[in-house]
C-alpha cells in the first residue's frame, strides 16, 4: 500500500544542539535504510520549511505505524498521512 506522509519537524530550541544533532544523524541512518529496502520511496524537503513529503510502500496500516514510530525524531514531529491508490487515468506502470 501507498501512503502520501507530510513530517513537519519541531526540534525543541531547549534540546542540546549535540542530542539533536545525534538524533538527526540517527534519521538519516533509517530513512536512508528504509530507502535501500523500498519501502520509503521518495523523500522530498519542502522549501523553506523543516518539513518534508514522503511516500511509503508498505504492506499495511500497521507496518507504516510500526515505520514511522521507530523515526529516531517522531517524538519532535508532526505527522499527516494520507492513504493513496493508482489513479485510473495514471499511464506509469510502477505507481501502483
Ligand atoms: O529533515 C526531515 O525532513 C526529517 C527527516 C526524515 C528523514 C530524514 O532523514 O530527515
């Protein structure tokens, strides 16, 4: 299944830059593990804002909870996910 998510990040500006900038190493480990397995499938910044646009392919509801509650920063985020399926007008064959 396809999941449209928008992560908006809010660092508290009291956290120790070193912890933040260790949790936010630890993040890109993980987004980009999840990359290399195909399940986080596109990760786009939103200009101008600490906030991004994902999609994930993932087999459930359950496994993108279990997915994005292991995001080292999801305790400092905000998250909106929307579920997607292939448009019936779509011509790409891989975006289903
Ligand atoms: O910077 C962000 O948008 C938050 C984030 C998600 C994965 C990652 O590496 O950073």
């Amino acid at each position: 299944m396809l999941f449209h998510v928008r992560m908006d990040v809010r660092i508290p500006h009291d956290l120790p830059s070193d912890a933040a900038a260790e949790i936010i190493a630890r993040e890109k480990a993980y987004a980009q593990e999840l990359q290399r397995s195909g399940k986080w499938r596109h990760i786009w910044r939103i200009a101008g804002q600490y906030a991004n646009y994902s999609v994930f392919d993932v087999k459930d509801n359950a496994e993108l909870h279990e997915v994005l509650s292991g995001l080292p920063l999801f305790k400092f985020m905000d998250i909106e996910v929307t579920p997607l399926l292939r448009h019936p007008s779509a011509i790409r064959e891989d975006d289903s």
